[in-house]
C-alpha cells in the first residue's frame, strides 16, 4: 500500500473567515471560501489518492460533493483538531499517508505538490509552515501525533512529532505558506494568484493593492 490521502477540513460557511469580515460581507467570504476550495482541490486531486473534505455544515458538504471528493460529516462538538482526527481515524485503515491542508491556501495552485507527495511516501514527518507561526501542510502517518492547528501550530507540531521519536522534516513553499486569513493576504493573492479561482473572484470584487513602507506593506482597497 503506497497511496496518500488528502484532508481538507472546513469551517461553517458562517464561521468563515471572521477576521475578514471588517472588509468583506458575509456573501463575500462565503464566495471566497468556495473558490479558495476549488483551487486547493483542483490542486490536491491529481496527485493524491483520495481527497477527504470533512466538515459540520451540510452546503460546504454539498458544495464539496459538487467538486467530486469524498465528504465526511464532522461528529458534534468537535472543533478543528478533533475533526481532524476523526478523518485521520476514517482513512487509517485505508491508507497509509495522509496529507493534512487548509482550505485557506489558494496559491498551492502555483505550486508542483508531485514532488512533495513522493518523498512523503519516504519520509515519516513533513511540514510546511504558515507565516504568524502557523502549519499550512502536515505529512503524516494517520493519528502519527496529536493534531495542535490553531495557535503557533508550527513548533508544537514538530515538538509533538519529537516527542514520538519521528524526525521532522520542513517543506518550505512561499506559496503554500500564505494563507488568507487578515485583510493584507489579501493583498498577497492579488499580487502572487495569477491563474487562480481565488484572484478572479477578488478581481470582480474590485479590490486594488499598492505598496505602502509604513507600518503595514499593502494598502488593500475596493473602487
Ligand atoms: N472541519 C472543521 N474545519 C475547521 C474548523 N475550524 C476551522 N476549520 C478549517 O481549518 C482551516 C484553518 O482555519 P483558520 O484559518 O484557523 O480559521 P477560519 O475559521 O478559516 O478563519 P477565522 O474565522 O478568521 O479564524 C480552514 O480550512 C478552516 O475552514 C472546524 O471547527 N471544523
Ligand atoms: C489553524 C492555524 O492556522 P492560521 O492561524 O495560521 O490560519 C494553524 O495553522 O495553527
């Protein structure tokens, strides 16, 4: 058995994105999530055996199921990493590899994930960081360790993975580590996303970026 699945977990469509919420409207970052999805799927599907999205909200299922992958409903009174897990457990007997990734990260789509996948199926521990210290990517045997997405995700995951005796290996992409989170990654994806689903949406949105040298770098504004 030499197969990897992927796992994208997925928020509410109305928890979606809060902290974008002084710029975009609830539509809006609904609309967002969706084709932040398509990009990261359409990225995930070619190279990996499955992919899982797992989720509590029935649209973001059935919306899931319109972009033909496998949906698993999230047991109640769980959160992100107890989700998480409970793919893990699904696809543990299934599978020997899994690929854990936000649905946040539409420039994975700039990416070539081949090479990544195949040293997965060597190494026992990959991990690609997120800027702000969190984890945008996780390689893993299923259940290998305790899930810490969240909060400073990054060190706990490779302290969790010592702590099991596994050797942790960092995968550093520009790309897979922005994801969309605050109003200035939006700006990111304006400048980086050519190609993507995520940049024509924002595109028809209006949205214009400029370069600032002040405390923040991007100017983010809508016409
Ligand atoms: N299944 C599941 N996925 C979740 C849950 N919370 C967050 N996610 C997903 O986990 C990934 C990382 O999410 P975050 O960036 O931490 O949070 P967010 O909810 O998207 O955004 P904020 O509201 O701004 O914090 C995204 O794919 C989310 O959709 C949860 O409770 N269950
Ligand atoms: C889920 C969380 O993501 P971020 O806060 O980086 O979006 C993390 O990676 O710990």
């Amino acid at each position: 058995m030499d197969e990897i699945y992927g796992i994208i977990p997925v928020s509410k469509f109305s928890n979606a994105k809060t902290r974008l919420s002084p710029f975009l409207d609830l539509e809006e970052r609904e609309k967002l999530l969706k084709a932040m999805l398509k990009d990261v799927v359409s990225t995930l599907k070619p190279v990996v055996d499955e992919v899982i999205i797992i989720s509590a909200d029935k649209d973001v299922l059935e919306y899931a199921n319109d972009l033909e992958v496998l949906t698993l409903v999230e047991n109640e009174g769980l959160y992100l990493n107890t989700a998480i897990a409970q793919a893990m457990d699904w696809c543990r007997h299934k599978t020997e590899k899994v690929i854990i990734i936000p649905s946040d990260i539409p420039l994975i789509a700039k990416t070539n994930l081949q090479p990544l996948i195949e040293s997965a199926k060597a190494l026992d521990f990959i991990i690609c960081p997120s800027k702000g210290g969190g984890t945008n990517g996780l390689l893993i045997n299923p259940l290998a360790i305790d899930m810490k997405f969240g909060d400073f995700s990054f060190m706990k995951h490779i302290n969790e993975a010592k702590n099991k005796g596994l050797d942790p290996i960092v995968y550093d992409s520009f790309y897979i580590s922005l994801d969309v989170n605050i109003t200035e990654d939006i700006g990111e994806i304006m400048i980086h996303g050519d190609g993507t689903k995520t940049k024509n949406y924002l595109n028809s949105l209006n949205i214009e970026v400029e370069s600032i040298h002040g405390t923040e770098r991007l100017k983010i504004t809508r016409k």
